[in-house]
C-alpha cells in the first residue's frame, strides 16, 4: 500500500479542513450545549453545508481513503455533525447504495447526498446490542407485504430522520444468518413512532432515540436486499461504520492534540512555557504517535476494504479498537495537560473528552473487536 495521498485525495483534504474550520467547527461548542430543537437546526444546517462542500457527496463515492481523510477534517471540528452524517450518508445510504433496489436508490440517494433528506440504522434493541441474536423485533408475513413489531434502542438521527433502515426478524427459527430482513420505513406510517430525544455524556448535538412498531404494515417494495439476509447486510454495513468511526477518534485525537500543544506553548509556570517540562512534552509525544498509528491503521483498513482483501473485516476492527482506544487515552492527556481548566464545563477539551468516550464503546465494543480480532486468529491458525 502506498501511504502518499493522491493529488486528489490531497485537495480534498485541504478544502474540506477550511471548510469545516470556518463553518462547522465555530458551532461546534453551542451544538454540545444547545437544547435540542435548536441543535437540530444547527445539524440540518450543517448538512445543508456539507452538501454544498461536496462532503456528502464523497461519503456515497467509492473512495474509502478520501473519506477517511474527509471525515478526520470534519470530527476534528464537530464530532457530533460528524456522527449525523455518518449514520445519514453511511449507514443508511451506503447499506442502499449496496443492497438497496433502483426504486429505492432513486428515491433517497440524491436527496441525501443534498442534505434534504436524513437516513438512519435501527439494528440494536436495549436487551440485544452486541448480540442480534436476543432481538425481539418481528415482521411476520401478511398477504404481500409484513407486520412489523418492535423497538429499537439507541438510534442515532432518529429524531432528525425522513427514513430508517430496520432490522428484524422475518424467520426466527433460521437464525441470524438467514432469518432477518432490513426494511425501509418513512417517518410517518401508521404505528410507527420516534421517542423523545435522549440524554448523552456526549455527542450531545447528536440526537438519539428509541423507534417504535406497533402493527405497523410494511410493503414487499421496503425490503432492502434479500428476505432473509438482513443480518449479513448489516455486518457489511458495520464494516464501512468502523472505518468511519475510526476517522472519528482520529479526528478527535488531533483536536485534543492542537489544543493541547498551544495550551503547552502559551501557559506557562516557572518561568518557561509548560511545553518545555519533560511531563508536559512527553504526553504531547504520546498524543502524536497515538494518532500518526491510528491514522495509518485506518488507511490500512480502508485499502483492504478496497481491495475487496479476505481480511479487511478484521482490519477495520483493528481499527477500531486501536484509534477507539488511542482517542481516549489522548483525551485524559489532554486533560491532564490542561489541568483544572481543561475540567471546565463548556471548555474545548471538556467536550473532546465526553466525545471520545463514544469511540470505544459504540457500533461494537472494544471487547467484541478484541473478540472478532482473536477469533480470526484462533481459526487462522488451528491445528488441521
């Protein structure tokens, strides 16, 4: 793999990072802290932004690394725009632009890439998270179409959202692996409904919230892929999420970083700047080498996805864990650097803090990458 940037991947980077320095990122500190009509004013803003950028656009491309690159520039400025139009152009609008039909793709797609229209993933329930396999939502067949009963937790955009891409069960008796179906459902239709936005340590500009199903009546044409292969869409859904949410700390990390380094180069004590004591520069050296890895295992990983290799799946989890990990532990370094300031409520490293902790815990654990990760190597190299 060749590490260098393209002259394209090279342009995309630098117009989105003034971009999103001059349009999104002074925002940034009131979306954390608005209430939660006027932060999604500010988030449908935001997109209608990014859509104008050519950002959204290059989140439906086929250019994983110009993504990767792109989404850095964006969660470097406003982690919670980023997450909205994460779950919007790629967990709602790639799972289409992969499985979804013409009808499907004609009706979203460009709406989408506009920010006139918001998608979502509604896959995890509060007693099936990381196992799909304790899922209670059902859509039993009825004449040409489906009953959909259910409720999902933890939806991200659900409050902001035109469509939503729902995961239940269609054979329960087949399994994971060929009872589930994703199925496209409006904001709107009969028995369906969206709860009240949810509280977040962070990404608090980024509403989340429990969908709800009762008898709710869905159309053969709402059936996203194949009846019955719900569960393995997802899992390739899940694979571009990771790389994305891996852009993300990585994002994070360098705004604790910058931040961390002028506070070194402007505060000072005992006559000289912070910076220049060995504890102080250390943990700006660690700061550093944990983003410098983590951008490059991500790349690495956005390659393999490329490249269609056998083990891109396990790359993106690598990902994942490792820059999940990183940006936490850059985070408490640069609240460390900052002492009691940085503890400040409504500070710069305050906030960074709070949305680092989503890293490791969100769209799989680190414990289930370590999992994934260990599995594949127990399997790779077992005894024939």
């Amino acid at each position: 793999m060749n590490y260098e940037l393209s002259d394209q991947q090279k342009a995309t980077q630098a117009e989105i990072a003034k971009f999103c320095r001059e349009a999104i990122a002074p925002q940034a500190i009131a979306l954390d802290s608005s209430a939660k009509d006027q932060a999604a004013g500010i988030l449908r803003s935001n997109l209608k932004k990014l859509a104008d950028a050519g950002y959204l656009d290059i989140l439906l491309e086929d250019d994983l690394i110009a993504q990767c690159v792109a989404g850095e520039e964006l969660a470097k400025a406003c982690p919670s725009t980023f997450i909205t139009a994460m779950s919007s152009l790629t967990a709602f609008g790639t799972a289409l632009k992969l499985f979804g039909t013409a009808a499907q793709k004609d009706k979203y797609l460009s709406g989408l890439a506009k920010g006139e229209k918001i998608g979502c993933l509604a896959y995890t329930e509060a007693t099936a998270g990381s196992d799909l396999g304790l899922m209670q939502t059902k859509a039993e067949k009825q004449g040409e179409g489906y009953m959909l009963n259910g409720v999902k937790d933890l939806v991200t955009n659900a409050p902001l959202a035109n469509a939503f891409l729902v995961l239940a069960w269609t054979d329960p008796e087949a399994g994971l692996e060929r009872g589930t179906t994703l199925f496209l459902m409006e904001k709107g239709s009969a028995g369906f409904s969206i709860g009240n936005s949810l509280e977040t340590l962070g990404l608090c500009g980024a509403p989340t919230a429990a969908v709800s199903f009762e008898s709710c009546r869905v159309p053969a044409s709402a059936i996203v892929g194949a009846v019955g292969g719900g569960y393995s869409a997802v899992q390739t859904i899940l694979e571009y999420v990771k790389l994305a949410l891996s852009s993300m700390s990585v994002g994070i990390g360098v705004a604790c970083l910058e931040t961390s380094t002028i506070h070194g180069k402007t505060k000072k004590a005992f006559g000289k700047p912070i910076g220049l004591f060995e504890g102080v520069g250390a943990k700006l050296a660690i700061m550093f080498t944990l983003n410098d890895i983590g951008r490059m295992l991500t790349h690495r990983a956005a390659w393999g996805m490329l490249e269609r290799e056998a083990e891109s799946a396990i790359l993106t989890s690598c990902a994942k864990l490792f820059t999940g990990e990183g940006v936490n532990e850059i985070a408490d370094l640069a609240m460390q650097v900052h002492g009691g300031h940085g503890y400040i409520k409504g500070t710069l490293v305050e906030k960074l803090y709070r949305d680092a902790r989503f890293a490791s815990i969100a769209y799989g654990t680190s414990e289930m990458q370590r999992a994934s990760i260990a599995r594949n190597s127990l399997n790779k190299y077992k005894q024939v």
